[in-house]
C-alpha cells in the first residue's frame, strides 16, 4: 500500500488550507476507466508547457491542476523547508490578482494545494463555464508572483506554526525529523517537506525565496491537467492565450547525490510523552520507476492491507501484541522506503514486539504466498484505482504525476502491472528488502512505559 507520511509517526503532505494534507500518496496511483483506459490529448507550448487533457462528459465540473517538478529534495540542506513555504507563498497574491481565493470563490471554485519530497501541486474544481478564470489565476501566479515583505513574514509565521503544533507538539509528530536522516545519508530524502530545522524557514530571506521561484515556477518545469467536461481543443487554445507568453527561464538541471547502500542496520531510541510505544521499521527499496515498485507495492499489501493481512492476523487479533500495525511504501521518485510501524499494546516488550515483526516477515521469505493470497490484494489494487476514476480531480493529480514520473500514458498500463506480479516475484522482494542490515529502526518508547 502505498501511503503519506501522516501525523501519528509519519509526515504529512501539506495543504494551505489546514495543517495535515490534501491528499495521499494513494491519489499518486492513475485511476484505470474502463478496465485501464482514460483516454487524454497531450500538446506542448513553445515555452516547454505540458498540457493534458481528459474529457469527461459526466460532470459538470471541471479540476484544474499545475504540478510543478519541485519538492523537498531540490532544497539547499541549508534551507529546507522551502518547497512547503512556496506552496504558502503563492496563495499570497501575483502582480495582477491581490488576492488569488476571492475570484475562484465568486464563481464556485475550491481550491488547494499540496507538497511531497518530489512535486508541488495547486489545483482547483470549478464549474465548467467558468475554466478560463483558472488559466488567469494559474498562469498570473507562474508569470510573476507578488513578492512582499508583509506576505513572506506572514507565511513564514504560518509555516513555523505547522512546523511547531504537527512536528513538535502533536505525539508521533518527530517521528520522520528523527528517521529520515537515521535512513537517508546523502540522499536529500534525509529530511521530511516541512524541513530539518524550523528555523530554515524563519530566517528565509526574500532573496532566497525569489531565487527558489525563479528557478523552479517555470512553465517548462510544469505540468497542466485539466479533467471534465470540456473539448481538448478548447483547452489548448486556453493554455496558448494565458500561458503560452510566459517566458522560458530553462528546466533546473537535477544532480542529487545517489544514497549509498546500507549495509548495517541502525537504530534509535527516544522517549517521549506519547500514550503508546511505538516501532518503526525502514528498509531501502527501489524508486517509483522501478520495474519491482509493482511487487513492493504488493509485498506491502500482503502484510498489512486490511484485516486479513499477515500483520494484522497474527499480531493484533492473535498475539494481541500491537494495538494496529501497517506496512507501507512511501513511493518516492527516487529510491523509497518500505516502513512498518506500529504501537505495542502496554505491557508488551519492545524486543519482543520486534521479534514477532521478524517471525512474520521470515515466513514470508521462506515461503512464497500463494496464488490466492496474491490474487486478493491484485483484485484490492485493480478496485481502488478503478472505484476512484469517478473522481475528476483525482484523474488530474494522477496524470500530472505520472507525466513527471515518466510520461502520462503509464496510467493506462498500471493494473496490467500489479497483474502481472508473481508470488514468487513477492518473495523474493522480500528477502531483498526486509533484510535487516537494509533497515533502519526507531524504538519509540512512552514515558510512563521507561
């Protein structure tokens, strides 16, 4: 299963309208129509714009997404936290439009957007009639952000806020400041989109701010996806008339740093005022381009996704051992990581929460699932992405992400991949991966536990 880092032990996508997140990682899996097939139009402008459109006549709604190709791990490791801040910063007002809410409001838009490691995203549901509003907020936003002193002090406050009530007060909420860089030791996956330190963001300057913009909002860095009830045609010509004379500044050269194999496990022990222990267990996987990201996925799936599952089997209902306990991927651009976490029912040992962790994990290596068991969490994949295609908004995100990932058209070739993995592809991801010199634990202890 593919999942976000969410606020108890995980780290959220974040959204401007709430602290938390506007969606998982789960709307990053393509929604299959009809078995497969959403059938989209690509054009590209001069500037390097892509734009994708899906036509669909069954709502009256249509969902407007810009995905730009920029997330935590383009950051300066001296001043992360900066991809979240611009997500802040560009509701703040562009050159032409003071306040980007109050048009989409007027004519019954909603409107968020969302920051992971890899991608930013802003987008927006409105009636039909009224998508060219969208391209004017949209590309007056991209064309040229209003950059005041007064609106970078207020979301840098917002921004440290999150950071304080998510990350520092909110139990679990340090579980990623502390795993990522025990995971990650070169690779800049090694700290979580709201940034290292809350002081990267407070001693932002507006020169570094503008330098971030200028070099990643560029209609060349960018993905446009319109999905509803409009005519691709149509949309083009939009896209031509409101961002087709924003200049091309060039796509931003990506260089990072390869994460060296781990060959000897780590770990690390905090206590803190949190109710229940907790463990977490993070292996290095393979990227989301990556021929076995299909069979991890799966692998995660038959252990922890539903009550059948392995984990939750033998150590909720069985052993009693843990209170809830998942394995999930975090589906990262780059090489990822396969977690499983949960909090131990009190009383119970960490060590031994542990050992039953590895008892279920070695029979897994040891022993192939069985064609049955492989089946069921193929038909859970192949429902999901099918039940969600009804969804317009969902359509766009998933599209624009696939297209920066690869290109659009593997939305269309996902279920065909889940199918095709073996049991046995399943179990020898797990002798690869769940291989504890690959793994990295944080043994979370309470403090009335100690």
């Amino acid at each position: 299963m593919i999942r976000s880092e969410t606020l108890a032990g995980s780290e959220s996508l974040t959204g401007k309208a709430k602290v938390g997140y506007a969606f998982t990682c789960t709307t990053f899996i393509s929604f299959a129509e009809n078995y497969g097939m959403i059938e989209f139009k690509r054009h590209i402008l001069d500037n390097g714009l892509r734009i994708i459109v899906n036509e669909d006549e069954t709502t009256p709604l249509v969902a407007v997404n810009v995905m730009y190709d920029v997330g935590a791990r383009d950051e300066d490791p001296g001043k992360t936290g900066f991809a979240h801040l611009f997500e802040h910063l560009m509701f703040g007002g562009s050159v032409n439009i003071p306040k980007y809410d109050e048009p989409l409001e007027k004519i019954g838009g909603h409107n968020n957007a969302f920051t992971n490691n890899d991608i930013t995203s802003y987008y927006c549901t409105l009636p039909v009639q009224n998508i060219e509003t969208a391209f004017w907020l949209e590309s007056d936003r991209m064309l040229d952000l209003a950059f005041s002193p007064k609106s970078l002090e207020v979301q840098r406050n917002v921004v440290s806020e999150e950071f304080r009530q998510v990350y520092l007060n909110q139990p679990y909420g340090d579980v990623w400041l502390l795993l990522r860089p025990m995971v990650y030791k070169k690779h800049p996956y090694q700290w979580p989109t709201i940034g290292k330190s809350i002081e990267h963001v407070q001693n932002a300057t507006m020169e570094d701010v503008k330098s971030f913009y200028h070099t990643y909002y560029n209609p060349n860095n960018a993905v446009l996806v319109v999905s509803g009830n409009v005519k691709p045609d149509a949309v083009f010509r939009l896209a031509e008339k409101w961002f087709g004379p924003i200049q091309n500044k060039g796509k931003n050269a990506r260089s990072l740093p390869a994460e060296p194999k781990q060959t000897k496990s780590r770990s690390l022990t905090v206590h803190r005022d949190v109710p229940l222990d907790a463990i977490y267990k993070a292996y290095h996987m393979c990227s989301r381009m990556d021929a076995e990201y299909y069979a991890t996925d799966l692998l995660s799936d038959v252990l922890s996704n539903g009550n059948s599952s392995r984990l939750f089997q033998k150590l909720v209902k069985e052993k009693k051992m843990f209170s809830d306990i998942s394995a999930y991927i975090t589906g990262d651009i780059d090489k990822g990581m396969f977690v499983i976490n949960g909090n131990l029912i009190e009383g119970v040992a960490m060590k031994d929460a542990e050992n039953a962790i590895q008892e279920e994990v070695s029979k897994l290596k040891d022993n192939k699932p069985s064609d049955s068991e492989t089946q069921k969490v193929q038909n859970k994949v192949e429902s999901g992405l099918i039940f969600a295609e009804a969804n317009t908004l969902n359509k766009a995100i998933n599209l624009s992400h696939l297209e920066i990932v690869d290109k659009a058209e593997l939305n269309n070739r996902l279920i065909d991949m889940y199918a095709a993995v073996k049991p046995a592809d399943v179990q020898q991801l797990a002798a690869e991966i769940l291989d504890e010199n690959n793994c990295s634990t944080l043994y979370y202890h309470a403090k009335n536990n100690s």
